[in-house]
C-alpha cells in the first residue's frame, strides 16, 4: 500500500474554522500532522495558533469544518510555563504521575507507576530533584516537569504550545535539543512558538497562520519575506547563514515603532 | 483546676456540640484545601450566603431546612453559572449579585414572617448549644460521604485542580470535577451552616487549609493536616468558649487563626535562618 510513501495522518484538519464569541480565531484551515512530523505552528499574536493547537487537541469544538483523529492515538500537553500555577503544592514526582489519573482510582503511588516515572525522570535528568517543590527548579528544569508529564502516559503525539517562550537561550537549546531527541525516537511532535529564528527554523516543517494558513513546508521555502509579510502584516528580511533562513525585522519598521514611543511618553 | 476544664463534659448539650464543631472543622478543612488552592474563597463565602436566603425561606413555608436550603442552594449555583457566562460581568460579580440579594430575601423573609430575631441571630452566628442530634447525623454522613470521595477522586481532583486544561486534554471530565466540588461544598455548607453560622463558615474553609499550606508543599500531606487543623480548632474552640462564655463559633474561628497567625510566623523565621544559612556559604 501506500502507507510507507506516506506516513499515517495523525491528526487531520479540513476546512476548519474556530470562533470564540462570535469572532473567527481560525479560519478555513486545512492541514495533517503525520507519524513522524515535527512541525512549528508560527504567527503573530491573535492569529489562531493556539486555538489551532486545541483544536487539533479536542479542546475546543470547530465552529465548522472537522478535526479527525487517529482512531485510538494518545497525545498529550504541555501547556505554556506561564500558565502553571508554580505554588500549588506538588513536587516534580507528583506532577509527573499526575496523568496516571486515566490509569484508576487508587490513591496511592503503585509500583508500576512508580518504576515508570522513575524511567521517564531519569530519561530527562530530572531523577536528583524528584522530590523537590516545583518552584525550587531552574527553568530548564521547570520545562522538562511538563514534557516528563506529557511523556509519562507514552504519547504517539506531543504537542507544545509557546516551549520557549520567557525562557534564557540556555533554556531554549537545552529544550530543543530535548525535543530533536524525543522525535529522533520515534515521537511525533507540534508545537506553536513566536520564535522564528531560535526554534522555527531549527524544524524540519513549519506552517505560518494568520487565521488562514500562509504556507506550509520547510523553513527555507516558508521563511521567505513574501510569506512573512503575508503573515506579520510587516516587512522583514530574509538572510541565509550556514543553510538555514535568518529573519530579520526591518529597520523601517524598528524606527517608526521607537518614535511613536517617544510621542506616548 | 482539672475539675473546671472537664467540667462541661457533664452537659450533654455541649458534648452534642463539640461534637458536631469537630467534625465539622475537620468535613472544612478537608474542602477548604481545594477552595484554597483554587482560588475560590468567595464562592465558600457566597454560597453560605445563598443556602441562609434558603434556610429563611423553608423557615417560613415550614418544610425542612435541608430540603428547602439544599434547592435553594443548587438554584443559587446555577444562577451564578448562568450569570457568569456574560462574559462582561465575570464570575466574582455574578456570586455578589446573586447571594447577596439570596441573603437580603432571607433577612426580608425573616423580619416579615419569621420568628425574627432569635433565629436570625442563630443562622448568622449559627448555635452550638442548639444542636439536634439530626445535626450530628448530617454533618457525620456528609463528612463520610466527602471523605469516600476525594479518596475515590483523589487523582482526578488533584489534576483538574492544579492544571485543568491539561487534564481535560489527558481526559479526566474537568466539568464533572468541578460539579463534584461544588457538590461536596453546598454540602458541607448546608449541614455545617446551622452549627458555625452564615458568617463565619467561610473562615472555616479558608483558614486551616491556608495553615495547612504553610506547612507542607505535598498536597497529599495538606488533605489530612487541614482536617485535623479543622478538627482541632473545632475541639479546642468549644471548650475555650464555655470558659471563656463567648459566641462558641467565633471563639472556634479565632483559634483557627491564633493557628495560622502562629505558624505564619514560625515558618516566616524558618525561612530567614535558611536565608541566613545561604548567605553564610
């Protein structure tokens, strides 16, 4: 058959179109995430990404248009780290075993579970600072929790919204190495992120929305100032540097932003 | 000496009492560490509000109060519900409206029909003396009842608790988590309101679980030390009251937060010496 040509669709989209209150966040969007993708959702504030990602989730029903998942596939989760309440009081062991909740009722931690999350934790470096309160970690730390949650009830599809955003450089390349890791393992992976060039460019499939979708491909064929443009609504340039497209905001634009702060002020 | 302090122990109207203050203190305790970790102490305080406009009502009708102030307690809950869906007014303000005019309709009811000031001042304050043993059956089978579910709930609760969008994703009906909780605590609202009192019930929600978080970071450890808490300040309270002769629920409130205000300061002066221990490295 075909299957091998090309990879299963996980997750399906066909003319979806999302709204809240009456105002459209996704509009007419068509797109699949297969085995094996690992694919950036990019796109100014407001555009729809994160609304995309709950659509595809389930979260969220579709206005029109619908989602289809892979009869039986497990995803899962890692909300924004700004979105976690950092002073609820559970420590990273807890927090990773939390998605068990699927697995029973049994209060208590069993064996089983217990030699899993030891796996997973030790899988990403998190077993020293197992028992430790979740506010006690670094950043990197912190980010790894989420995706140790994630992983724990073996996902086929992970999927991320915003894993950079408000974290260090050392951060972001310690989570995307992570996460090139976990795909190179077989793990199928979306995430939304507004950073093009430290994360976007790195992937391998990029999706620029904007309500719509604007381009879908690999960076070098999406990252491209007429995409940009299209998508931002402003102009920015493209360099090459050792292969891969640097996105550039142009000066114009920078200007004009610094002057009419100088009127507000 | 001794004498004096086992002395009303030879009542049984005030053994009747501590018993039901126990309990009681420990059935909010145990539901005030979700309405604590999340954030919802107006609801605990709006909803005991709403159940006293009930209390009133079926006061006056004459049919028993927790029939009369359950309905109205779930009425009250949709109403907010509802209310809270406009966007533009939000959910706190949707609680004000609705619970303060459910407690004016009580007050109006009461001043017009009711026995008037007696039984206000009890719903208010609540009566510990006046406890029936139909209060002590109430208050025990829900604090079973309450118990058996958030052992039966445990990981459910703790998810949607903490990270519900999350859960919703992982597949745990945050919806139904939420109508549980708010179950348990019209629940606890309704047998608990005649004993402590409309005004003070949402102290015993917040309180010992507010204590509770201060001394462990495990919610596991918070859903059994906010109970005892609850239990021990329900326990201690009674007794300080009768010898002190003050209101039995205010005095059991204020040694609830004689405990918080103590261990404030006890865990703030542990967290400075590890300061000082990080600063002497």
């Amino acid at each position: 058959m075909n299957a091998l040509a090309v990879p299963q669709a996980l997750v399906e989209c066909h003319e979806l179109t999302c709204a809240y209150d009456g105002s459209v966040a996704v509009d007419d969007v068509s797109m699949a995430v297969r085995r094996g993708d690992f694919v950036g959702i990019v796109g100014p504030s407001g555009s729809g990404k994160t609304t995309l990602l709950k659509a595809v989730l389930g979260s969220i029903p579709p206005a029109s248009g619908h989602v289809h998942r892979l009869q039986g596939l497990t995803m899962a989760y890692v909300p924004q780290v700004e979105s976690v309440d950092w002073n609820f009081p559970v420590t990273v062991l807890e927090t990773v075993i939390m998605t068990r909740s699927r697995n029973g009722w049994w209060p208590r931690t069993t064996k089983d579970e217990r030699d899993h999350a030891e796996r997973v934790l030790h899988r990403l470096g998190l077993v020293d600072v197992a028992e430790r309160h979740i506010r006690e970690l670094s950043g990197g730390q912190q980010q790894r929790v989420f995706i140790a949650r994630a992983l724990f009830h073996r996902p086929e599809l992970l999927v991320l919204d915003e894993p950079t955003s408000g974290v260090d450089v050392r951060t972001r390349h310690e989570v995307l190495h992570l996460l090139a890791d976990l795909h190179d393992e077989g793990l199928s992976i979306v995430l939304t992120t507004h950073d093009l060039n430290g994360l976007a460019a790195h992937l391998p499939r990029v999706v620029c929305i904007n309500k719509r979708i604007i381009a879908d491909g690999a960076p070098r064929d999406v990252l491209t100032p007429v995409v940009l443009e299209k998508t931002y609504g402003a102009e920015m340039e493209v360099l090459i540097h050792g292969g891969m497209p640097v996105v550039l905001e142009s000066g114009a634009d920078h200007v004009a932003r610094r002057l009419s702060n100088l009127t507000t002020f | 000496m001794i004498a004096t302090l086992f002395e009303p122990f030879g009542y049984s109207f005030f053994n009747n009492g501590l018993a039901v203050a126990t309990l009681a203190g420990a059935l909010c305790g145990l539901l005030g560490v979700f309405v604590v970790l999340r954030g919802m102490s107006y609801i605990g305080h709006g909803l005991s509000h709403a159940v006293f406009g009930g209390a009133a009502a079926s006061a006056v009708v004459g049919i028993n109060y927790f029939i009369g102030a359950g309905i109205w307690a779930v009425v009250s809950g949709v109403l907010i519900g509802r209310i809270a869906r406009r966007r533009i007014i939000g959910a706190d303000a949707a609680i004000g409206v609705v619970t303060t005019a459910s407690f004016a309709i009580g007050l109006a009811l009461l001043n017009r029909y009711g026995q008037a000031k007696k039984s206000i001042e009890a719903v208010l304050f609540g009566s510990v003396l006046g406890v029936q043993p139909a209060d002590i059956w109430a208050v025990s089978i829900v604090a079973v009842l309450v118990g058996l579910l958030v052992i039966a709930f445990y990981r459910r609760l703790l998810f949607a608790t903490f990270d519900p969008d999350v859960a919703q994703v992982t597949g745990v009906k945050v919806a139904w988590v939420e109508a549980l909780v708010m179950m348990m605590l019209s629940l606890t609202i309704l047998v608990t309101m005649r004993v402590i009192g409309t005004l003070l019930i949402s102290a015993l929600l917040v309180i010992p679980a507010a204590t509770s978080r201060m001394l462990t970071n495990s919610f596991a450890r918070m859903l059994w030390i906010s109970p005892v808490l609850g239990a021990v300040s329900g326990f201690v309270g009674m007794n300080a009251s009768y010898h002190l002769d003050t209101s039995a629920s205010a005095t059991v409130i204020l040694v609830a937060a004689i405990g918080f205000v103590v261990v404030y300061a006890a865990t703030g002066l542990r967290g400075r010496v590890r300061v000082a221990h990080v600063h002497h490295i």
